[in-house]
C-alpha cells in the first residue's frame, strides 16, 4: 500500500502539541489516532511507519503525570515494551505513546 494512502499506518505530527503519534490514514488525509481522535492533516505532517522497536518516544504514566522518555523493546499489536530511562521497563497502549518534535 503506498505511503499516505487510505488504510495506511502513518506517524502524524499532532496539530495540538506538535508532538508525533501513530495513526491510520482514512479518507482525505484523515489520520485517526491510537486513542480515537482524529484530524485531516497534509502529507508534510505524515511519516511512513509506525512505533517500533529501537524508537525513542515518551510515554504518558499510568493516571497522569509528566510524560517519561525511554526506547521501545517490542511491540505487540497495539502495545508497546519500553525500556524508560529511569531503568524501569513497563508495557503501554499506542495511545500513550509519543514521539518528541
């Protein structure tokens, strides 16, 4: 499936805090995020791929908080291992997950 089209898994740079997030391309350019919300973005806010293992991201800690960076260990389906840098390791959602501008 070629990049940008519909169905496609895209990285989409979020137009509310600039920050990259996996999501799936709909119709239009519509990019529909991990946690269900979705906006119609242009192909400069696009990158091919999603979250995968080696990434860099920052995950948002369980009930809030100050997001912790860390490196991805595996994925499984729509969960991610990440090894934090603060030595500990825990297993998120996609929706959690972000890659820093």
């Amino acid at each position: 499936m070629p990049f940008g089209d519909a169905g496609s898994i895209v990285l989409a740079r979020y137009t509310g805090d600039g920050y990259w997030y996996e999501g799936v391309v709909g119709d239009l350019r519509r990019v529909v995020y991990a946690d269900g919300t979705s906006e119609d973005l242009g192909m400069d806010a696009l990158r091919p791929g999603g979250i995968a293992t080696g990434l860099r991201v920052e995950v948002r800690p369980h009930g809030g908080g100050t997001p912790e960076p860390g490196s991805v260990l595996r994925r499984v389906e729509h969960g991610v291992e990440v090894q934090l840098d603060s030595g500990t390791a825990r297993w998120s959602g996609l929706g959690d997950v972000r890659i820093a501008p």
